[in-house]
C-alpha cells in the first residue's frame, strides 16, 4: 500500500511538471527583427545573382544584399536589421 501511494506522489508531481512547462512555453514571445531594405548606388546593370549583390552591398556598408524585381527589372536591393 505504501509502494502504490510513492508511486501516485511520483506520477502527480511528473504530471504537474510537465504542465508547468507546456504553461510557461505557450507564454515566451519572441519578437523578429526586420529587414530593412535599399536599392544599391553602385550596382551596375540587371542583378543576376544575389551573391554579386550581396558582395556590392558589403562594399556599401550593409551586411546583405538580394535581387529584387521591381517594375519589371531586377535590381540589387541591400539588406540589414532594422
């Protein structure tokens, strides 16, 4: 009688735990950043290839750089957190 009672106390006391973390995982926000965008001053021509972009861009300052399309042609917009 005494083995069942341990083993109640044991199974109560993993029951309430794991609802006290479920509880306190539903309750954490995580904000995102956002990524602020620019079109590139010193790329030249049709952005192809967003690693071209993205070494452009570095050279500029930003950390990041993606083709874009934007009234009908691809430009070079560099990217950073805002």
């Amino acid at each position: 009688m005494a083995q069942s009672r341990r083993m109640a106390g044991s199974a109560l006391l993993l029951l309430l735990l794991l609802v006290a973390t479920e509880m306190g995982a539903t309750t954490v926000k995580v904000a995102e950043a956002r990524d602020c965008l620019s079109q590139s001053h010193k790329f030249k021509g049709t952005c192809l290839s967003s690693s071209n972009c993205a070494a452009v861009c570095r050279t500029e300052n930003f950390p990041d750089g993606q083709c874009h399309t934007q009234n009908l042609a691809r430009k070079c917009f560099c990217k950073r957190v805002c």
